[in-house]
C-alpha cells in the first residue's frame, strides 16, 4: 500500500481535512518508523513497537517537532520575526524551538529557568543554534512578557510559544501522529490495544486521544507522567483536548475517562534521576540499542514495565511505546547517570 493510500483512514467529521488546512511548515520527513522491539517484547512478556519520534531530521528530534510544524505555520503565518519560547536549562523544547526558527529564518530567544548552568547537552545545543538566551529567576511568564514587548519596542514582531508548545494549534501535530500510527499498524496487519508515552505539559496525549478517537479506534493512550501528580496532568489535558476542539471549530465530545495518566512512575519527581530509571535506561538500550533520556522517556519506561507487571498492559495486546526524543538530556546530566552504572 503507499503511503497516502495508508494515511487515508476516514475521520468521519473531517477533522483531518481541517487540520490539513492549516498553516504549517515542513520541519521533518514523517511518517516516522514503528519499529517491532523482538527483544524487549521477549524480556517484557509483551509485543512491544517503538514509535521513533526521536527519529527527525531536525536537531536531533522529538516530539516537539510535530507540534513546531503548525506553530512555525501560524507564526509565519503572522508575519512574525521572532520566536520566543520558554522552560526549563535542559528543555528539549527550547532547543527545538530554536532550531525550528533559524530553519524558517526567525530569530530564537530562550527564557531559561534559573541561573546560568555550564553549556552542555540541550544548552550546548541552544548555544550552538545562536539563540539569544535569558535566565530568569523570576515567574517565566511574566519574563517572557517582558522580553516580547522589549522586542515590539524595538519595532520586532515576536510570536510566542508557550512552555512545551502546550496550546491547542501545538496539539495538531500529535493528532495527526494517531493517524499515522494506525496507518502503520494496518500495514504490518496489527491491531494496537496501548500507546504509552512520556507526559507533561499534555499536547502529545491530547492530541493522540483526540486523533484516535475520531478514527474510532479503541486505541488506550497511557500517560506516564514525568511530574505533575494525576489530577493535575488530566486538567491539562482535558484543556488542550477542549481548546483544540474549539479550534477547529468541530462537535465532539471526549469522555474524561478516555485522559488515563499514572503519576507512580516520577521516581521522586521533575528532574530527579534514580537507579530505577537508569535501570529502565539500559534495559532499552541493552535490549534494542535504544537510547532513552532520565527526564522523560526514561520515566516512561519505568511506567511501562511497571503497568505491565501490574497487568494494567494485559497479557497478549499490543504496545506502542512513543519515543519522544530528548536524549541530549543525557549528556547535560552524564554524572548523574552514570553513577547508577
Ligand atoms: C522528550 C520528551 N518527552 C515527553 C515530553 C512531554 O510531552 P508533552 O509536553 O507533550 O506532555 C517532553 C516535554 O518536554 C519531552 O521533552
């Protein structure tokens, strides 16, 4: 089957028409591979494919990438000459939202979280892309504010993203990542029962629920968060899943029961890096030769083989673990992980 014959599963309310009709730029070839883990699955116990969204021509990817497209689109659209994003010294976000804007010729500015740390992994990254980078101490937000109007008083049109690309036209990008997943599994003749991923600010999931369930698929995304507690991580993304909704202007209506996020597996919370998650780091790489980060996609694999042992992951289904990239983190914290070796 091609390609656009395998992506032409119908979505009976022309969402994806809609969302095809938006402004986006092209940051990197998809689809991605969805690639058959053999060896995880025999250690695990469980049919285990990896979707490599780490798998992006864009400064190293990840999952920002997809929801850049149509964020770089809407501010081209708006004729702006500046981005300005947000998050934390080792964000994977930042430095994909500088390498997306000097592709698009805008300039990149960084409102890092507090004080200057040495240049390494994404850091190194953001420095290497040129982007003008601010350290604040203060509330990013206001922060990133005031950068945006210190840029307008100096006649720039800057556009901002907020924090994780967390907003509904960011969503789009993982509404169609459901697409293309299922366009994928159809082709290798597979039914997906579980996608399980790294969450945070909630766009990834958000779209991935929203995508699959217009495709009326009965697809479980499982959000293993990398942070907020539960009830926290399902009030972002049942926002983003309502404001995308608004967004294209469609009637659908998604049960909260469908927003499934298990906050056990932060192993002591944002940024801590524990022998669990190293654990869960080598097991990847030593079964698959994948590379996983301590922050997000570490975690998420802590969340797999637990939700498995529990049996949450049934016996004879099918998972698709969603890489979302981020391994530059690992070098910005090399001590840290490789005391656990
Ligand atoms: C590698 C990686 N995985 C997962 C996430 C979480 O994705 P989201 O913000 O869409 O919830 C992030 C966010 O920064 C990330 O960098």
């Amino acid at each position: 089957m091609s390609t656009s014959a395998m992506m032409n599963i119908r979505d009976n309310l022309g969402v994806y028409a809609e969302i095809a009709a938006r402004p986006r730029v092209s940051l990197t070839p998809l689809p991605t591979p969805l690639e058959h883990a053999r060896s995880m699955s025999t250690r695990l116990g469980r049919r285990i494919l990896v979707k490599r969204d780490d798998v992006m021509s864009l400064a190293l990817g990840g999952n920002k990438v997809r929801k850049l497209e149509f964020l770089l689109g809407d501010a081209k659209n708006k004729r702006a000459d500046t981005i300005i994003t947000t998050g934390a010294q080792h964000s994977n976000h930042a430095r994909l939202t500088a390498a997306a804007a000097v592709k698009m010729g805008l300039k990149p500015v960084l409102v890092l979280r507090g004080k200057p740390s040495p240049p390494k992994g994404n850091l190194l990254l953001d420095r290497l892309l040129d982007a003008d980078i601010r350290f604040t101490e203060e509330q990013p937000d206001a922060a990133v504010n005031n950068v945006a109007e210190e840029l307008r008083a100096k006649g720039h049109t800057p556009y901002v993203i907020p924090g994780g690309g967390a907003n509904a036209v960011g969503t789009l990008g993982y509404v169609n990542a459901a697409r293309e997943i299922l366009a994928q599994a159809r082709h290798d003749g597979l039914r997906i029962d579980y996608v399980v991923h790294a969450t945070g600010t909630g766009p990834t999931q958000a779209g991935l629920i929203i995508g699959f369930h217009i495709l009326n698929s009965k697809v479980k995304v499982l959000g293993v968060s990398n942070g907020p507690d539960e009830a926290t991580g399902k009030q972002l993304v049942r926002h983003l899943i309502d404001d995308t909704i608004k967004l294209l202007g469609v009637k659908l209506s998604i049960p909260d029961e469908e927003i499934i996020i298990y906050d056990d597996y932060t192993c002591g919370g944002y940024g801590v890096i524990t022998q669990e998650v190293v654990d869960a780091m080598m097991l990847a790489a030593r079964t698959e030769g994948l590379i996983l980060d301590p922050v997000y996609t570490g975690k998420a694999m802590v969340g797999m083989k637990g939700l498995i042992e529990k049996k949450i992951i049934h016996e004879n289904s099918n998972t698709v673990f969603l890489h979302t990239g981020g391994s530059p983190i690992t070098f910005q914290y090399d001590s840290e992980v490789s005391r656990y070796f």
